[in-house]
C-alpha cells in the first residue's frame, strides 16, 4: 500500500513535466512560425512554383488535343472551364501577395506569363492556361506558413528549443531551488546550529543527497548530546574517587588497610577512564585483521583461573579489529564476574553465516525490560555500581563494537545443564564470504 501511494505523487509529477514539455514545444512552434513565417512562405511559393510550371506545361499541349474533362480526369488536376474564376469574399494582403510570387516565379520558369488570381475561400489560387478552343483554369492549393503538419526544419527547431526551455525550468525548479534549501541549511550546520530536517523535494537524485543530509544532522546532533552525557559523566563519575584519594592523601599518614583503599580508587579511576576513551572511538580506525578467533578469546581469558572461567571454543577464522573486540569481550567476562553468579561460561559457536561469542554466568541476569535501557550508554541498572568504577559504559561498549563489525548484540535466558548457565549474553559476528 505505501509503493501504491507513492505512485500517486511521482505520476503526477510526471505528468506535470509532460504537459509543460509540450506546452514548451507548441510555444517554440507557434515563436519560429511567426518569426520565419515570410520566409517559409517563399520557400514553399518556390517549391510549388517549380511543381507547377511542369504540370502547366503539359497540361497546355494536351489541351491541344484532348478537351478538359479528360485531361482533368487523366491527370488528376483540378481544372475548370469558365471565362474568370467564380466570385469569392476578396483574399488577404498575405494570400494575394503569395499569389503575385507565385505568378512571377511562373512567368520565369514559362515562355509566356499566366494570370494568377487569388481566393479566400479554402486559400486557393487560379491559374490561366492557354487552351485554343476555351478559356480554362487550374485550381491549386496554397500553403499557410501556420499549417500542420509544420516544416521539418522548424519542427526540429522547436523542439531543440523545447528541450532548452524544459531543461532550465527542469534545473531551476527540481535542482537548483532544493539545493538553495540545503545550502542554507549546510549554513547553519556551519554555524553551529541544528536546523529543521530539510524537505525532500526535486529530482530523485536530489531527494537522495538531501535524505543523506537529513541522517547527517540527526547523527550530528546525537553525537553532540552523546558528548554532553559523555562529559557530564566523567565528572559525576570521577569527583567520588579523586575526592576520597584528596582526603586520604591529606592524613598525615597512611597505614596498610588506606593504601589498599587507595589503590582500589587508582584501579577504579584506570577503569573509568578506559571505558571513556574506549566509548569515544578510540580504536575505531583499527585496521581488520584475520585470525583466528578462539586464540584471540582464549588470550582475552587467560587472566581468569579454569575453575572460575570456563573455556567452550570452536576453531573459527574470521577477520576482526582484535583490539576492539577483545575489550569487549573483556568487558561481558568482567560484568559476569560483578554482576553474576561463577561460574563464567566463554563459549564461541560457528554458524553458517556468523558465529556466536556467548558469555554465561549463574546469576538471575536482567528483566526483559531493561534491556534496552542498560544498552544506552551511562545507564546504571544498579546505582550502587558507580563505587566499582563502573560508569554505565559496559554494555553499551560492547553494542558499539558489535555495531563496528556488522554483529549485533542478544540477551540469553537457559537453564543447566541444557544451558551452560543461566543469564548469558551473545555478541554475532559475520562470517567473511568465500571467494
């Protein structure tokens, strides 16, 4: 139903541009008509001056012979036997001035000089011909300049102007007008401001440019209010620690059980600011690389004892950004570990077309509901996490790596031994094609 509905406008435009193509045409017909009109008229005067001085000619000897009646019927000709041509309403200035070079373009093609009389009626003209027994006439036609069909000349004339005049109202109206809109819109954005989405009108291609805009200003502005959260997170999230070191720095002195607190707000402070630059994009111009993937998964791993982590890998080769995806893994392992319940299943899975990197833990998980919200970046399900170093980025780190490499991101529910855990979450990634 909505491809039906879009048909409606397009035909509409189409024929819009249609009519005004052949409105164009007929006004560029009617211009070149009127401009070269006694032009035209004196080619064509020339023309049928030539075919009829041949016909008089023979006409004239065999009248000699045979009467008009037969020559008329033999020949075709349009003769009448009469000693003037009939009465009609008096012809134009322009027919009878057709009609005098019409009788002096015969005069000189014949040894003697006919008497041409014009008619208003039907644009005819009367030629006297030389007949020894009868005065007869022959009735021809004369051409309008305005008449159908036009001359070839000047109807490909018209045309070619017809297609200039379509072409500059087809680039001012469809090209030209648009792109003001979005050069004034690229003003703005220039500027520093947020302009309104900019109407998608014109020629399809630029529909197209002014839809890529359009998705060019949304990111831009979500990338501007991502940045606002951003910074304002770093400093809601790093005044508890630094706040605590200040105080603890300021005691005269330290003993065993304050240097093990201030040790874990360094720890915390090191995370926090990791997952920051991390959630910025700092390896987003990481070059792929093709390895393979259980080693990576099992080196990412490595810092977790057996009986706390447990390894289910599958040999996959894929081509990946290792930095990127490593801390991502890193980032579901250690959330497991704070959030869920040991022990940690690392499982890797290969499909026809992607493989599955699942990450399980023994824990209750997360409602169905807030799933989403612990997708966005610096939300916390628990507000009580904030005192661990974690900032609300985990989740959302892990969507935007998966986002990087065209995979998506699952919530997991089983329950053992059909599943290897409980709550589990699973970051898909594509295969590369063969060949």
């Amino acid at each position: 139903m909505k491809s039906r509905a879009g048909w409606g406008p397009r035909l509409a435009t189409g024929l819009g541009w249609g009519g005004l193509a052949l409105a164009s045409w007929g006004l560029c017909l009617v211009v070149l008509q009127g401009l070269f009109g006694q032009q035209i008229e004196a080619l064509q005067t020339v023309q049928l001056a030539r075919e009829l001085a041949l016909n008089v000619r023979l006409t004239e000897l065999t009248l000699e012979r045979y009467p008009p009646d037969l020559v008329s019927e033999l020949t075709g000709l349009d003769l009448a036997v009469r000693p003037r041509p009939p009465a009609a309403p008096a012809p134009s200035l322009a027919m009878q001035r057709q009609a005098e070079a019409l009788q002096q373009q015969l005069c000189e093609r014949l040894a003697h000089c006919p008497m041409v009389q014009a008619s208003a009626r039907g644009r005819m003209a009367w030629i006297e011909l030389i007949s020894p027994l009868e005065p007869v006439w022959l009735r021809v036609q004369l051409r309008s300049p305005m008449a159908w069909p036009p001359e070839p000349t000047l109807l490909g004339l018209s045309l070619v102007g017809a297609a200039v005049i379509w072409a500059g109202l087809f680039l001012l109206l469809e090209v030209e007008r648009p792109l003001r809109g979005l050069e004034k819109a690229l003003r703005l954005v220039g500027d520093g401001e947020d302009p309104a989405a900019v109407p998608a009108r014109g020629a399809p291609e630029v529909q197209r440019l002014t839809h890529r805009f359009n998705a060019m200003v949304r990111r831009l502005a979500a990338n501007r209010q991502e940045r606002a959260t951003m910074l304002a997170g770093i400093a809601h999230d790093l005044r508890a620690p630094i706040t605590r070191l200040q105080f603890r720095l300021s005691l005269p002195e330290l003993n065993a059980d304050e240097r093990e607190r201030c040790a874990n707000d360094l720890q915390a402070l090191e995370r926090i600011t990791g997952q920051f630059l991390l959630f910025a994009g700092g390896n987003d111009a990481e070059e792929p690389v093709d390895l393979p993937l259980d080693q990576l998964l099992a080196e990412v791993s490595s810092s977790h004892s057996s009986e706390l982590l447990r390894l289910d890998l599958e040999p996959v080769p894929i081509v990946v950004r290792p930095v990127a995806l490593g801390r991502a893994v890193a980032n579901l392992i250690d959330n497991a570990f704070t959030y869920g319940e040991p022990p940690v299943v690392l499982r890797l899975r290969q499909q026809p077309q992607h493989c599955t990197v699942e990450v399980w833990d023994q824990g209750a998980g997360m409602a169905s509901h807030q799933w989403d919200r612990a997708l966005q970046p610096f939300q916390r399900l628990d507000e009580a996490r904030g005192q661990q170093g974690h900032c609300g980025l985990g989740l959302a780190i892990v969507a935007h790596v998966a986002q990087l490499h065209g995979g998506s991101l699952l919530r997991l529910h089983g329950e053992p031994p059909t599943a290897p855990g409980r709550f589990g979450i699973a970051l898909t990634l594509p295969l590369p094609r063969n060949g």
